[in-house]
C-alpha cells in the first residue's frame, strides 16, 4: 500500500531479529493502495511483504491475521502470516503494529477475461465456504453507520447533481442494510483486480485482507462483480459478469432471498466505494508515497446501476 511511514534498512534489519528468517537483503516501498504502509522485503531464507498498519490497532489486527492463516490452511492461496520468536505475528515498529507474511507469486491483472472472472468467482465463494469455521465475531466497520456519516461529511464537496444522487443513493443502500435474511460469514469486501494475482492465466494468490468481516456473502460478491466485470465508462460487461457469478454459483449456489436483493447490493457496493474515494479524495492523509483512486469511475457505476435493472437481474444463473 502507500508509504506513510518510512523505514530505513538498518531498523527494519534489526526488527526481523525477532524471526528465524534469516538476515534483510532487500527492502522496498509498494505504493498503490491508500490504507497501510507494505513494503517488500527479502532475506536470504525467501521473500515477504512488511505491512506497517496505519489505522487498524494491535487489539484489532489478531482478527486478520489469524483469518489469514485460517484460510491458508485450507488451501486458499493468501498470504500466511509469519510467526514471530515471541509465538505472536504481530510486531512493532516505529510505534505502530508491523506483520509480515509470505509473498505471493504472480501479478494483477488489468484486462480481466471471461475465464480470469471466473477463477476469480470461484476463489470467492471457495473463500467464503473455507471461512465458515472461522467464527470470531467481527462487524463490518463499513456498515450503515459508517455510510451516513462518509455521506454527511463529503455532500458538501459535491455539485447540486452529485449531490442529490447521493442522498438518493444512500436510501436506497439503508434499505439494502435492513434485509436480515441473507446468509453471510467472513467477507473480503475488497477483491479487486489489484488485489489478485495470477501467473499466466491461472489465478496464484489474493491478498489484502484488512478490510475482512463478517457481512452478507452477496455483497461480497456485488462488490467483486462491480470490479472484475465492468467496463473503463462503469458499464457492466454481461459476459464476465455471468462467467464470474456462475462460478461463484456452481461451488455455492445463490439463495432466492440473495436473488430478489442481487440489484439492492449491487448498488450498495458501488456506493460504498464512490463513498470511500470521495472521502480520500477531499480528505486525504500525509504520506511519502501515496495513491488516492479516482471516485467518477465509482459515480459512473451507480448511475449505470440506477439506469439498468432488468440487465442486472439477468445476470444471474
């Protein structure tokens, strides 16, 4: 992710002292993202990402990180947390909770396929059955809440248009919010193209997991449909996105309440992240290397979204 927090060779060298993977040969700063601090750092036993975290504290990072490992051990190819001489993953350097795990092999992909999206349908809904023994309780700090007061603060930034959807928008995803009878467990809420890797055309590896809860599985999968499976100009391209959700579909089949709330998510994921990059945006923070997204690729997906019901709801198998 962006850099905020710079660290030098020597220190980070002397705080891989507390594991047994042996001396630092190489370290360097990842910029893309806009929440941590990652950098990629080689020893002479093998290669892993450093993540400094910026937000999230040491009481709250154990969630992730053990949901990491979790999923690890049942084959899903994420990074595995690296245990620390102390029996912990979780570290401290420049006065904030530091980790380090594995690095994958593979790179993202920019120009998903028909058969990338649906490598990409099936890890989900893989992810989301091998996280059903996984039952530490986390709540999606994202959640209506978090919508409202997003909305409240970055309304006044927007034209009278923008701003009226908004308002309208966020109704409508409140509403989304109330349905109780959707099934759900652990979530990514954050499988984006950037955070998949493949090598060649076969998908090795998902990363980024600090956005993890517990929520409703079809958001999960709204939000990863409204990435993998949308067009430059926010339109929705039919053919990835029913390769991505029959794929989902065929290891974990859609329930008829999922079906009847499958255009409410849809559009509640696209709003969460216009929200999101509308908020970094207007209110970004400090950082030696950062990398903010551009929120009108977002509005252009809601207001496809809005415009377009029945191609939604044809998208389903």
């Amino acid at each position: 992710m962006s850099v905020f927090t710079t660290l030098e060779f020597a220190e980070v060298d002397a705080w891989l002292k507390g594991y047994t993977i042996g001396h630092l040969t190489r370290l360097e700063g990842i910029a893309s993202g806009i929440e941590n601090t990652n950098y990629f750092v080689t020893t002479s036993h093998g290669e892993y990402v450093l993540t400094v975290f910026e937000k999230l504290t040491a009481n709250e990072l154990p969630w992730y990180l053990e949901l990491m490992a979790h999923l690890a051990g049942r084959g899903i190819p994420c990074p595995n947390p690296v245990g620390r001489l102390d029996d912990g993953y979780l570290g401290e350097l420049k006065g904030k909770p530091a980790s380090l795990v594995t690095r994958l092999r593979g790179r993202s992909i920019t120009q998903p396929t028909t058969t990338a999206c649906a490598e990409v349908g099936e890890l989900l809904a893989d992810m989301h059955q091998a996280g059903k023994s996984y039952t530490k309780p986390m709540a999606n700090p994202r959640g209506a809440a978090w919508f409202a007061g997003t909305a409240e603060r970055v309304r006044p930034m927007l034209s009278a248009d923008n701003a009226a959807l908004l308002v309208e928008e966020l109704g409508f995803a409140q509403a989304a919010f109330k349905l109780t009878d959707l099934p759900g467990g652990v979530v990514h809420v954050d499988l984006f193209r950037d955070n998949v890797l493949f090598e060649g055309e076969r998908l090795s590896g998902v990363i980024d997991f600090y956005f993890a809860c517990q929520d409703r599985w079809l958001y999960d999968l709204a939000i990863t449909v409204n990435d993998w499976c949308v067009t430059e100009a926010g339109e929705l391209d039919p053919a990835r996105a029913q390769a991505l959700v029959a794929a989902y579909h065929k290891v974990r089949p859609l329930t008829a309440a999922e079906r009847a709330a499958w255009v409410a998510m849809l559009r509640a994921g696209a709003l969460r992240f216009w929200l999101s990059r509308l908020y970094d945006l207007h209110f970004p923070r400090p950082g030696e290397l950062t990398h903010a997204k551009d929120p009108t690729h977002f509005e252009r997906i809601v207001r496809h979204h809005r415009a377009q019901p029945e191609l939604l709801q044809g998208l389903l198998p």
